[in-house]
C-alpha cells in the first residue's frame, strides 16, 4: 500500500480547544457511565410493588445510556482525542452500589443522578457554544433531553 501521510486535523477548532472539550466529555463521559451501571445493578435488585414499572423502566434506560456513553466517547474521538475510563474517578460511587435498597429510594438516587448529569452538561454545552463546537453543543443538548426526560418518568413513579 502507497503511505500517504494522514492528514493534519483541521476542522477550525483549535488544538488547545479541542483538548479542553474532550477533558470536559471525559468527565461527562464518567458521569454517564457511572450511571449506567447503577440503573443496572437496580434493574436487578428492585423488589417490591414497583418491581414491574421500575424493571422496565431501568431496561430502557441502561439501554439507552449504553448508546449515549459510545456517542459521547466517539464525539471524543472525533476531536481527535482518546477516551479513557478510570472507574475510580467515577463521580457516582459505582464501587458501591448498594443491592437492598427499597425501589423508592432507588427511584429518588436514579432522580438525583440524572438531574446531576444535566447539570455537567450543561455547563459543557456552555463551553461548546463559546468556542463554536456546535457538534458538541448539540450532541449534550439531545442528550440532555433524554436525561431530563428519564428523570421525570422515575420522579412520575413516586407521586402518589
Ligand atoms: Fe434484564
């Protein structure tokens, strides 16, 4: 095969920017992923009357944050930069998922988490409108869609 040289990365975000963006997606990245596991681990754990709604419910959403994690991390590597996961640095105590807890306060922690991640992500979509990565900015702002959507299906379970 005749080597050609790869081309440089000139997609008008600067390098510096670039490496800002995708330190910021790591962190999201983490946040995303943390909660993924947890919805996981309370997909199978849940018990009591809320078992069925709750079960349910966290299938489609660990499905659908599984598929957010990959567009995330591909968005990283898209500004040329490699995801790396440190389960260590997971902000949400994944290395300690309780597995009895009532499906109440699984609900309200799966509330707060999602809640949490818009936040994060929302300060990104900020920083991404600033220096112009509309990529970005749109990619988190779909997502946050879906996490705020998330939160008020499991906030809808526990009103009475
Ligand atoms: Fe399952």
């Amino acid at each position: 095969m005749e080597a050609v040289a790869v081309p440089k990365f000139e997609n008008g975000l600067k390098f510096e920017v670039r490496q800002e963006l995708a330190e910021q997606l790591g962190d999201v990245l983490d946040s995303v992923y943390s909660l993924m596991i947890r919805t996981h681990v309370y997909h199978w754990n849940v018990e009591g009357p809320l078992f069925d709604p709750v079960h349910k419910l966290t299938e489609a959403q660990y499905t659908a944050l599984f598929q957010a994690v990959d567009e995330i991390a591909e968005r990283m590597r898209a500004l040329d930069a490699k995801p790396a996961v440190n389960a260590n640095s997971f902000p949400t105590g994944v290395s300690n998922i309780p597995a009895s807890l009532s499906a109440e306060k699984m609900i309200a922690e799966l509330v707060r988490q999602h809640e949490g991640v818009v936040r994060r992500m929302r300060d990104v979509v900020a920083l991404a409108e600033k220096v112009d990565d509309v990529v970005t900015a749109d990619l988190l702002t779909g997502l946050m869609a879906r996490h705020e959507k998330d939160a008020w299906m499991l906030r809808s379970t526990l009103r009475h």
